[in-house]
C-alpha cells in the first residue's frame, strides 16, 4: 500500500501543473491538459488509421470517452491519482481531443510527406520540451521569466534546442553512415550549445534557476539543478531523437494506409531504413 500511495503523491505532484486553467467560460473549460488531450488525439487516430481506416471517428471517441470513464473510475475507488474534473472539463477534453484527430487526418490527406515530416519534428520536440519544464517546475531568479502552470521562458529554450537537435541530426543523413556518428556530432554541438547558454545566463545575465533547495552544480559551477535534471541535460539529444522516430514511424504507416501509397518515399525510407547499429546510440 505504501508503495501505491507513493506513486499516486508521485504523479500528482508531476501532474499538478496541467490543471493551471488557460481559459474558461460558460461551455469550455481549457488547461493545460487540453494541449495534451490534442496531440493525444493526434496520436490516436494515427494509430487507428495505420490498422484500420473504417469507422476511425467512432474508434477515437470511443477512446476519449473510456479514457474520461477510466480516470472518474480512479478518483471513485479513492485512488485519486488525477484531481476531480468538472463536467464542462470533460466535455471539453473530448471535443479537443477529436480537433487533435481531425487536424491529424486532414493534415495528411492533403499535405506532402516532407510537411508531415517538419509537423512531427515540431510536435515530437514540443511535447518533450512541454512535459519536461512543467514536470520540473522552472523558477528563476529574476520574476520576469516565471510564468504559472508552465515557465514559457525555460519552454521557450528547451523548443529552439529541441528544433536545432532534429534538423541537426537531419542534416547530418547524407554526411555520416552510421547513427553513431551522427549522434555524436550531435551530441557534441548540444553540449557545446548548453554550456555556452549557461555561461551566459548563470555568469553574465546572472538568471539562476532556484526551484530546488537540493540544486547542485553539474560541472565548472554550470547547470545548477537535481540529479534529475542532470540526467536530463545529458540525455536529452537521445530522448528528442527517440521520440522522433517513434512519432515518425507511427506518422509514416497512417500515412500510408489513409493515402493508399504503394511504396515507402525516399524521405521515410531515409529515417526509417534499418542499419544494424541504428539502436547504438
């Protein structure tokens, strides 16, 4: 039991901050779970349309509404994991979540692979970027930069991190055969790029991030944060790339099946061909 109470305080705390209230009225009640239930919309029908393209409408409400079902069912058996909803919170995460699966579906119906491959990029470096600043809950030093719910300025950062780590490593396919290699380059670039923005925030702007009583110093009195964090900061090139191909390759079979494509295209086939070293990294 005690083990069960511990993960349910754990996701609470981390999940706190997604029920900071972005707008409300009479009929919408939207926070910041509404951005995940849209890329979670997003998420789904491409699965459903990568097994089965009939009927993928009634599929994905029938996924928003058990989901909607499953976590009124953890609050009723006193698990409480997620804070009560209000209905009009309810209806509002379903009705995003179908916008997620529409803007989905028409957006591969009617766009080219190299569009829906700059989308997943985007939408693969906001989603790390969004769920790792709000889990941590940036402050800084200087009350300008803090904003409630989620810290837009650290979001801001880790974004134009995110986008200069992918196109890196995309621009990178035709000059190193190897995803060792490849990783590498990037990798290095990133640490160079993270030091550098240290030096200049912890040293020169004098920006501290002070969240964390337990905050240590990760190297040269640079990257000041939990052991999490560090964690993070090293591993975080890995996790963007990783998620990336996942999205890509979820991306790439409902595209294909909604198209009816005959063939893979030469901009799948180059982030999708399997190499025997491509899980090195």
């Amino acid at each position: 039991m005690d083990i069960i109470k511990e993960t349910v305080l754990l996701i609470r705390d981390n999940t706190e901050w997604l029920y900071t209230i972005i707008y409300q009225n009479k009929f919408f009640f939207i926070d910041f779970w509404s951005i995940l239930h849209f890329l979670s919309g997003m998420l789904f029908i491409a699965l459903i349309c990568w097994f089965n393209t009939k009927k993928i409408w009634l599929k994905l409400l029938l996924i928003l509404l058990s989901y909607e079902i499953i976590e009124i069912s953890l609050y009723f058996f006193s698990l409480k994991i997620f804070l009560p909803e209000i209905l009009k919170d309810q209806v509002t995460d379903i009705f995003i979540g179908l916008l997620g699966g529409i803007f989905y579906y028409y957006f591969i119906k009617s766009h080219s692979e190299r569009l829906l491959n700059y989308l997943i990029m985007i939408v693969s470096v906001f989603f790390v970027s969004f769920i790792w600043v709000g889990s941590y809950g940036y402050k800084y030093n200087v009350e300008i930069f803090n904003t409630s719910g989620i810290n837009i300025w650290a979001f801001i950062l880790w974004f134009c991190a995110g986008l200069l780590v992918l196109f890196g490593y995309k621009s990178l396919f035709n000059s190193y055969k190897t995803e060792i290699k490849k990783f590498f380059v990037v990798y290095l670039f990133y640490l160079i790029f993270l030091f550098i923005l240290e030096i200049l925030g912890q040293h020169i702007f004098l920006i501290h991030e002070i969240s964390k009583s337990n905050s240590k110093a990760l190297l040269f009195d640079l990257i000041h944060g939990t052991r999490v964090l560090h964690i993070f900061y090293l591993s975080a090139p890995f996790i963007l790339i990783s998620t990336y191909k996942i999205f890509y390759l979820i991306s790439y079979k409902s595209y294909k099946k909604v198209n009816n494509s005959s063939g893979m295209s030469f901009v799948f086939s180059k982030i999708l061909t399997s190499r025997k070293n491509s899980l090195s990294i």
